[in-house]
C-alpha cells in the first residue's frame, strides 16, 4: 500500500483498486479522511465506500472494460465505524499493458450540499405529513426515520411531557421496546437521564458518555445494555412556552454531536413544536366541536353522539334510559341584575354540581343558555325521580355572586325510553315539553312527559305560526274600553285593549297569546303596534271633535330591557301631535319588583316627558309597597280578583279599601277593574274610588262602535 503522488486530485480523494474491488493504492487527502489510516492497507472497495458493495463493483467493471462509461454517484465514505462523508464518486478505469486493469476511483466531497437537500426533504416530508392531518406518532416516527435515513450512525426518539410533568414515548422507530417501556411515565426531574433532565431543565442536555454521567447514574444499567453509549437532547416547547416534550439523539459508542447533526437537530425541534402545536389546534378544534366552551360539559353533538350509543346499549339489554332537561328559573334576572360575568359564575357552578351529583356512566351536557341536559342509562322512572329532586336539592344550595346570596333552582322535564320515545331528537323534544310544563307550574319543580303535553306543545307551535302571520298580516285588533269618572259625569279616559279575531279559532284571548307572545319574542312588536295603532286612533277622535280625555296602553316588562321606551315613546306622540299627558301607560308590578337602574331611569324619564303611568292589577303582585315611594307612579288600577266579591266577601272589601287607601295617601288616582254590579259601584263610589271601568258600564268595543258609545252616552251621570 503506498500514497499516490497525484497532484492534480488535491482537495479531492482517489484510490486505485483491482477488478476484485481490493484497494490497493490511496491518495494523501484520502488517508487524511480517514480516522484510522491503517485500515486502508487492507480495505476492500465495499468496506471503505457505503453503497459499493461487491455486486455494484462487478457491475461497473463490466462496464468500464467493455469501454463503458460509469456516470457519477453519491455514496458514503467510512471515516469510522459510525461516523459517515457523503462524496461523489467517478470510476475510470486505467487499462495496464501486459496487466490487469485497474480502476481509478475520484471521491469529491458533498457533504453540504447532501446534507442541505436532505434536510430540506426531511422538513418537506414531515410538514407534508403534518397538512394532512397524519396522526401525531406517524408524523413523529417519520421524522425519526428521516433522520436516522440522513445520519445512519444515530439512533433518533421523540418523548413528550404530560401534563403531571411524566415522559411518554412519541416516536423511536430504532430504539427496543423494552427501552421504551422504562422510560414511559418517568418524572422529569434534575437526574432524570438525557431527556427528563433536559425537559426539567427547559434546556439542551448532551451527555458524551452515558456510563460516567451523573445525570444517568440512576437509569445508566438499565440503557447500557441496549448499546446505547451518548446521548443529546433538547427540548421544544408548546402554545404556552411551556416543555412538552424532547427529541434525543443516541449514539452507540462514546461521543459528541456533530456540526451536522446539530443543524439537524435545530430543524427537528422546530418541527416537533409545530407538530405538537398542530396537534394541540386539532384537539382544541375537536373540543370545540363537541364541548361547551364555558363550562366544558359534551355539548348538543357529543350528546346526541352518547345517547345513541346509549339507545342501542338499551334496546340490546331491554333496559330503560332517562332524559332530564334542565332550565335555570330566573337566570335571566341574574345577567340582567348582576351581568353577564356573573351569569357565566352561576352556568360553570351549576356544571359542578350536576357533575359531582350523578354516575360516571351519567352524562351532563349544556346544550345553551341556561339549558342543561342530564342523561341517565338504566334508569326508570322511580329512580329519574329521586335523581331529579337530588339535583336540585343540590342547586339550592348558595352560592355567592359578589354581595350576593344566590341560591339557584331548575324547572326539570323528564322523558323515558322507551316509554316516551325510542329516538334522541324526541326524548329531547319530550323532555324539553315537560320543563315547560315545570315552568308553568311554578318552576323549581319536575314533571314527566305526558302524551297530552305533546299535543299542546304542538298547539302552541300552531298558534306561534298564527301570531306571526297575524302580526305580519295585519289581522290583530283594538278594541277600546271607557274608564269612567264615578263622581261626576263624563269619562276619565278610554284603555285601549288588543284582540286576536282568527279566521278558525274565532276570538282568541289576550290571556292565551300575550304570555306566548313574551316567549317566542313578538311581544316586542306587539306592544309597538298597540301605542302606535292607539295613539293614532286618540288623534283621529280628536280630529272628529270627540272628547276622549286619554288613551291608556299596556306595555310588556320586557321592553323595558330590550327597547329605548321613552324615546319610542316621544317620537309617536309627536307624530300624533298629542301631549305627553294624553297617554297612560300601564306596568305591572313585576317590572317595578325587578328595580334595576335602567328601568327606573325609563320611568323617571317617562314620567319627567308628562307620559302618566299606573301600575296594573295592584295588589297580586309583590308583597312589599316600597317601590311606590321610589317610582314616579300616577295611578294604581285595583285588580278586579278585590272588585268582584267586595259585595260579599268581607276579605276582598277589606283589601279593596286599604288598596285605596294607599292610593289617597299617596294622592294617587285609583282605578277599579272588572266592576260588573250596581253594587260594586256603589260600594266604590261610597269608599271615594276615583274612577271604574268594566262590563256595567261598557264593554271593550271596537273603535267605530266606541265613537257611537260615547255620542249617545256625552251626557252620562254618576249612578247613585
């Protein structure tokens, strides 16, 4: 073996070799290459070039004698026994007279240029896996092939960090299983090998030599005997700066990282954050797709999902499953009061406590607003029943929302399978009829769903449909009734009342449709219609000469929060060119038993424009009088449930008269409802009441037949 002289192959490596691929002359830049020389002096072609071997060489030298040419090819040169040059490799061969032909091999390095390219390719492959939603160890395990692909002499793993700070195995498509099961779930810590301690540390860990580490004093005779001698890890970080995981480098023989494989390692950390950070958007995704965002209960999708699953469960064991649906009574008090803030408190205490009150195999699910629905497999109706009063045994406990003792209560319906329904979309339905009977029947309550509720749910859809046709179609009407002076003649005024005239139903009471109007949300446009029809109707008297002193309307609580009253109010009055004292406008004392800022503002404003207000059926309402010494109330109107036994019932007459009692005190005008009777009349007149209105003197009548009324009746006397 000698070097030889080739001046012109300075920079690059050459070599001569025979036909059976033995070396048998190499240059000086060549054995510099090499790490151990004296290798060389022995070396057949396959064990100094990777990717030549034995088959390969035969193949070119047929070739080259037969006057081929071989074109260039990329190969690796052996420096050691893990450590690898990427050349470029050209065979000529160098025919000899009277002797053998030999070859003549150039090895032009092409390391940068290799290493770039497949970096590049390994960062395209793996993003490209990553864009179409590869599951995150295939994504993992790629990357580790590629690498090990680019650098035969590491062996490459992904570990991620838990979120109780444990190492799970994500990738190591090289390392042995039984490697892989002593790391999962060690705790990452100050002495916890290469990559616990560089995920405790939230820094790069490289470790030349396994045995003599501290670092692996404690896990060294479990990885020893697996051949791994070093180790460099470093870790990548998540959406919250936070470690969630470490990629390793392994090596088999005592060593340190190379420049190349620590640009390597740069590029794959970058890549592990973005696949765990892609896989983060994913899950977030998925959660926000079948969980409510607030509370974190399954939401409508994920519970129709386990219901389903819970359905077939039921009909193959012939057992029964139970739906409760739940609405929070009066939420809306609470984010109207206290905020929205305060209600999201309220919604994510009330998911506690249904979750802490119910099995593991129960599920709890929000499916919107204040709208709980709680699942129950292998339940009847005895055990629905217990479960229901438990949960709002549970609710009813207080809690607290600032200065605030609140104690919520839930309106329950409950439906059965297979009793009431054998599909989730009508158990739902079912069970969501039976709260609203809840609802009706007082709340804080539970009722079960009866075939009959069905069929009025139904009803009440049909009539919903008519409203809004009727709206929309102009079919609502007003009919007027007088409000009459009792001590002198003539009337105070005239209230203006809505009615339904359906084509098929006939009349349809304000009673059946106002309150489902305030539910479906037309109660709204309704109201407006009525002041605007009303107050139009005043002025159009008024051009005709008639004297109709005022016009009272009704106005729906709900306005209130949802509507600038006063302004409304003040643009149709001027419309109409009436005086703001020519309108009365009737609330009931649920509105003024709220007491919220912004509803007395409206009042306060109201009544500052000269707009009179009453409060409608006085007396049923709120047991405590407070509030009519802090609202501007003009008039209080004596519910007729005091009028129509105050002939008889000494009771009735003893409330009727401190009703008007308050009123006088407070020099309020006091208006009796429902008088039908002489004799309630004259009571009425007899205790001072100010003014009446009902059947015994006129019924409520359409607008034409109300201007015949009171031409014949311009000069009616007080009854005595």
């Amino acid at each position: 073996m000698f070097e030889m002289p080739w001046r012109d192959t300075e920079g690059l490596g050459a070599f001569r070799a025979n036909a059976e691929g033995a070396v048998v002359a190499a240059n000086t830049q060549l054995i510099n290459w090499l790490e151990r020389p004296q290798d060389i002096a022995h070396a057949s072609i396959n064990e100094l070039i990777l990717g030549l071997d034995n088959e390969r060489w035969h193949i070119y030298m047929a070739q080259l004698l037969a006057s081929h040419g071989v074109a260039p090819f990329p190969a690796h040169l052996r420096i050691t026994d893990d450590k690898l040059l990427p050349v470029e490799v050209h065979l000529t061969a160098l025919p000899r007279p009277n002797a053998e032909t030999e070859i003549l091999g150039l090895l032009i390095p092409i390391g940068d240029r290799l290493q770039t390219e497949g970096v590049y390719e390994l960062q395209k492959a793996v993003l490209e896996a990553v864009a179409l939603g590869r599951p995150l160890k295939v994504v993992l395990d790629l990357l580790c092939r590629r690498v090990e692909a680019l650098a035969p002499e590491v062996i490459c793993s992904v570990v991620a960090v838990d979120k109780d700070g444990c190492l799970r195995p994500m990738a190591g498509p090289s390392l042995p299983a039984a490697y892989a099961a002593i790391v999962d779930g060690l705790k990452i810590g100050p002495k916890v090998g290469s990559c616990g301690t560089a995920a405790w540390r939230g820094e790069p860990v490289e470790v030349v030599d396994i045995a003599s580490a501290p670092l692996w004093e404690d896990a060294a005779s479990g990885v020893l005997p697996f051949g791994l001698a070093a180790c460099w890890s470093t870790p990548f970080r998540g959406r919250d700066n936070g470690v969630v995981g470490s990629f390793a480098l392994y090596y088999r023989t005592p060593r340190k990282a190379s420049p190349f494989h620590r640009h390597m390692v740069e590029a794959c950390v970058h890549l592990c954050s973005l696949a765990f950070e892609h896989e983060a958007n994913q899950a977030e995704i998925r959660r926000l797709a079948f969980f409510d965002s607030l509370t974190g209960l399954p939401n409508r999708a994920l519970l129709r999902d386990r219901v389903e699953q819970a359905l077939g469960r039921m009909e193959r064991n012939h057992n029964s499953l139970a739906m409760l649906f739940l609405d929070i009574d009066r939420f809306k008090t609470v984010n109207d009061s206290l905020g929205h803030a305060a209600g999201d408190r309220v919604l994510c205490n009330v998911a506690k406590r249904l979750l802490d009150a119910v099995r593991e195999t129960d599920t709890v699910s929000r499916i919107g607003g204040d709208e709980f629905v709680v699942v129950l497999p292998d339940c009847d109706a005895n055990a629905a029943q217990l479960v229901a009063e438990k949960l709002n045994q549970i609710l009813a406990q207080h809690m607290e929302l600032g200065d605030l003792n609140f104690a919520p209560s839930a309106s329950i319906g409950i439906s059965l399978y297979p009793n009431d329904a054998t599909d989730f979309d009508t158990l739902l339905k079912n069970a969501d009829i039976a709260m609203y009977q809840a609802k009706r029947d007082g709340r804080n309550c539970t009722r079960f769903f009866l075939k009959a509720m069905n069929e009025e749910a139904d009803s009440r859809l049909e009539l919903e449909a008519a409203l809004h046709q009727a709206l929309s179609q102009n079919q609502l009407q007003l009919y007027y009734q007088p409000k009459v002076w009792l001590d002198q003649p003539g009337i105070a005024g005239v209230e203006a009342l809505i009615r339904w005239p359906h084509p098929q139903r006939g009349m349809v009471s304000p009673e059946q449709f106002i309150p489902l109007a305030e539910e479906c949300g037309l109660i709204n446009a309704i109201d407006a219609w009525v002041l605007k029809t009303a107050c139009s109707q005043l002025a159009a008297w008024r051009a005709k000469g008639l004297a109709v002193p005022s016009m009272a309307v009704n106005l729906s609580a709900t306005r209130f929060t949802q509507d600038d009253i006063p302004g409304h109010v003040r643009q149709i009055l001027a419309h109409n060119n009436l005086n703001p004292a020519d309108l009365t406008l009737e609330i009931t004392e649920r509105l003024v038993l709220e007491d919220s800022r912004e509803t007395q503002s409206d009042l306060t404003r109201l009544r500052k424009l000269g707009v009179q207000l009453a409060i409608d059926d006085f007396g049923t309402g709120y047991s405590s009088l407070s509030y009519l010494t802090r609202f501007p109330v003009h008039e209080l109107k004596l519910d007729r449930s005091f009028v129509q036994d105050i002939e008889t019932n000494r009771d009735s007459r003893a409330l009727a008269l401190a009703v008007m009692g308050i009123g006088h005190s407070l020099a309020l005008a006091v208006v009796a409802e429902g008088v039908e009777t002489a004799g309630q009349h004259a009571i009425l007149l007899a205790e001072g009441c100010n003014i009446a209105q009902g059947y015994f003197y006129a019924r409520p009548m359409p607008a034409e037949a109300f201007e015949t009324w009171l031409e014949e009746t311009s000069k009616l006397k007080t009854c005595s």
